[in-house]
C-alpha cells in the first residue's frame, strides 16, 4: 500500500515519477503501486490516471484486485509494471510451493486469480 493520490503524496503518482521508477529498475524490476478502488467515481478516475500513465511508460503493465475490507467498498486495486516480466507468463507456481512458505492469505491460486478483473473494472480500464 502507499499514500493516496490527491494531497501530500499526489508527487508519487505522476508521470516523472514513474518514469524515474522505470529508470531506477533493472530489466526484471517491477513496479507495484497502489491505484486506488474501482468501485466509486473518483477512485475510478485516480484508478485509470494511475494504470494509464504506468502503461505508457512499461512495456508491461497489469492490473490486479484485492480485497481490504477495511477500505471504503473492500474492492482495491493495485498496478504491476514491469519492464520485462509480466505477473501471469512468467509466474512459477512450482518454484513458489518448493519454497515451503505457510501464509495465511496468499497461495498460487490467488495469485493468478488476482488479475482476473470484473467485466466493469475491464471497461473503465479500456475507456
């Protein structure tokens, strides 16, 4: 999680940050940044200014969903920018299980199951 867009922290969501963010990486770097929720207009519009500007800057760029009850709808969304790896194609499931990591929340299934969005969440990033 990071600070929100609007206010103190609006710096770490602009475009000259990203990019400095993308300099910064090696070529299997990756990027994660808090975007937001989907769910309520004004989120919506930070969620997608946030997703477009990291997807015209990194040749790959997800979005990916996760629930935080605590926050205002429960519905979250983060953005995954890579020059080079991309979150599904180059995910090892079975080098993750050969670590023996016991979580409480986070398994191989979620994992992939994170970046499959709601048809709503699809159409308000394609807009």
């Amino acid at each position: 999680d990071s600070t929100d867009p609007i206010g103190p922290g609006e710096g770490l969501f602009t475009t000259e940050f990203y990019k400095d963010c993308f300099n910064a990486l090696t070529s299997k770097g990756i990027l994660i940044n808090q975007c937001e929720s989907p769910y309520y207009p004004h989120n919506a519009r930070e969620m997608k200014r946030s997703f477009s500007k990291l997807k015209g800057i990194f040749n790959i760029c997800e979005a990916y969903q996760y629930h935080m009850p605590t926050y205002a709808s429960g519905h979250w969304m983060f953005c995954f920018a890579s020059k080079e790896l991309h979150p599904i194609k180059d995910f090892d499931a079975n080098s993750w299980s050969a670590l023996g990591l016991s979580t409480k929340y986070y398994n191989t299934d979620l994992h992939v199951g994170a970046f499959m969005l709601p048809n709503y969440v699809k159409e308000l990033l394609n807009k």
